[in-house]
C-alpha cells in the first residue's frame, strides 16, 4: 500500500509511540484523523504536523475508556465524506501496582481502555475497510505480550488479548483487501512507565528503543502488508522464543529482571 494520500485514523496519538507515528505517516503524505484523551496534546501534535509537512490533521478528542467516548467517535467517523484506509489501533495504558491491591477503577478502566475499546473500534470500522479497494488494521501489542508481566497484571494480559485478536482477524480476513498486523514493540523511550509508576532503572540502555524508529516500523509493516513485526531481536525473543520456556522458568525470571514489585526493597 502507497500510504500518500490514504486517510489513516491513530489512536493515542497525542504522545509516544501514537505521536510518533503520526510524525511519520505525515511525512509519507498520508491524511490523518488522530484521538486521544489529552484534547490539549493533540492539537500541539496536529500543529507540529502541519508546521513541518502542510495539509491539515483532524483531532477528535475521546475517551476511549468509555462506551459514550467510543460511540461519539464512531458516529463522528462515520459522518466524514473520506472514508478511513488505515486503522491503528495503538492507545493502551495501566497502572503499575500488585493485582490485589491495585484499586477496581485502576483495573477497570486499564481492561476498557486496553481490551474494550480496540474491539469495539475494530468491529465497527471493519466493514468500513472491507469496502475500501484495499484496507489496513495494525494493532500494538508488546514484545512481551507472552510473558509474565508482574506489577501490571491487566495491562500484560491485555496485550495479550490483543495479539491473539490480532492473529486471529488476519486469519479469518485471508483473501479479503484488508490485511491486519500485529506489531509488538520492546521497551521504547516514552511516557508510559513514568505515567505507571514504574522503576525501570535496571532496563539495560541498549534495550530502550525510540518512539521515532519504532513509527518508522509500524509504518514499513503497514505498507509491505506484513501481518507481524517486532521492533528488535528482544522483542522477537519475548514473542517468539521466551513462551517455549518452561512456565516456572518464565516466572522465576520475569518476576524480577527488569523492574520490583512497588513494595518490594
């Protein structure tokens, strides 16, 4: 898929890795329709977009935790004359604390917002993009969807959900012009652990990849029709490999390899 002039909808696109990509796709000449929570942090990306490569960006702030939020989107999409070409589905977020104590809003807003809103999203702008010539859906999972992810249990098992939604709408839209990717990304450079609350000090630095290279990433998969990427060889191992280990092997070494738990010395 040439991505100039496709119209592409990115959601979490007001900072990190949904920022970046937007940059990106701008840049290929593609028309971007970005949502995110943060209405504030949008319009500063739309205008950085549109200072450096021209034509307009349209923003519609949502919130994507919310069946309201989603619905008014959808309406909202749906009112436009261009049709959608790309969906990325790339908002997600959690809070980092043991299961048992994390409190029941924290838990359910990280399920609504993680599992809730990309299904509802995909299933209702599918049909859409089955009508287009042709059609793309990249979902953003995690290089380590597969494995224990302790301190944010939710999150962890959303990525997950979304890797296996992922796999199994590319297998049932075969030979259709809609081609899905999931794309799982390693540790990149963003906002998200510090918004979560995580130590990740014993991240070693060449594990850090930045929001800039994994955009141009997701952006290479989506236009060679890829329907997986990883960003790096670790995120590849943790996808991949790491799941063939032993199951009391994983958690002995994910327990604490790259983070503590918050009440733990």
């Amino acid at each position: 898929m040439d991505l100039a002039g496709k119209f592409v909808l990115v959601t979490g696109a007001s900072s990190g890795i949904g920022r970046a990509l937007a940059l990106e796709l701008a840049g290929r000449g593609s028309r971007l329709v970005l949502t995110a929570l943060e209405e504030a942090q949008l319009a500063g990306v739309a205008a950085e977009i549109e200072a450096r490569h021209g034509g307009h960006v349209e923003v519609r702030a949502a919130d994507l935790s919310d069946v309201a939020g989603r619905d008014d989107l959808l309406a909202w999409l749906r009112s436009r004359a261009d049709p959608l070409d790309v969906v990325v589905s790339n908002a997600g977020g959690g809070r980092f604390s043991r299961f048992t104590a994390a409190p029941w809003e924290d838990l359910r807003r990280t399920i609504a917002l993680n599992v809730d809103a990309p299904t509802h999203l995909l299933r209702a702008l599918l049909p859409l993009l089955l009508a287009r010539p042709e059609g793309r859906v990249a979902i953003i999972s995690s290089g380590i969807a597969r494995l224990p992810y302790p301190g944010l249990a939710a999150y962890g098992a959303a990525k997950g959900y979304l890797a296996s939604l992922g796999e199994s709408l590319a297998c049932e839209l075969l030979g259709t012009r809609v081609r899905v990717m999931v794309f799982f990304p390693g540790f990149t450079r963003t906002g998200f652990m510090d918004a979560a609350g995580m130590d990740v000090s014993r991240v070693p630095a060449h594990m850090l990849g930045s929001p800039e290279r994994v955009a141009r990433q997701i952006a290479d998969g989506i236009a060679s029709g890829r329907r997986w990427r990883f960003s790096d060889l670790s995120a590849r191992l943790g996808a991949v490999a790491a799941p063939l280990l032993p199951s009391a092997l994983r958690v002995r070494i994910l327990r604490n390899l790259f983070w503590r738990l918050p009440d733990e010395d």
